[in-house]
C-alpha cells in the first residue's frame, strides 16, 4: 500500500476531521481515507468505447446520418518477385 503526507492543512479543517472521525469511531487517517475513497469513486464514469462516446457527441444534435458507398471488387495483389 502506497501511503501520501498531505501538508499544511488548516487547522479548521483538522480539527473538523478530528471531530468527523471521533463521530465514526475512527482514527483521522482512516476518516481521511474513508473520504477520499468515497469522494473519487462518486467522480468515476463507466469505460464507454469510441463508438458510444460519439454517439453520445452527435446525438445531442440530432446525429449524422452517412451515405454508405458502394463496395467494390477486391483487386489482385501486387506481385513483388521478379
């Protein structure tokens, strides 16, 4: 486990965690912890991939709607030995 040292914190705020942790039956550093687990998992989004993140873009201006060529044959591959 990594550990982090977070100077100079207000004393108000030290003492509103000392306050807030003694509330929970806690030691500050697992109050501290506590908060900084909930206050970044509320922030994540869900992984979406490229295509939904553009879909999600476009949609808010009604899409795009994008004419599909047409397929051709396939040609021949070129040949390199000679």
């Amino acid at each position: 486990m990594a550990s982090i040292t977070i100077r100079n914190i207000d004393d108000a705020l030290k003492q509103r965690l000392r306050l807030r942790a003694a509330t929970h039956g806690r030691f500050m550093e697992d109050e501290a912890r506590d908060i900084l687990r909930v206050a970044l998992a509320a922030n994540e989004r869900p992984a979406r991939n490229l295509v939904e993140t553009i879909r999600a873009r476009l949609a808010a201006v009604g899409g795009v709607n994008l004419e599909i060529p047409a397929r051709e044959a396939i040609r021949d591959a070129p040949d390199f030995g000679q």
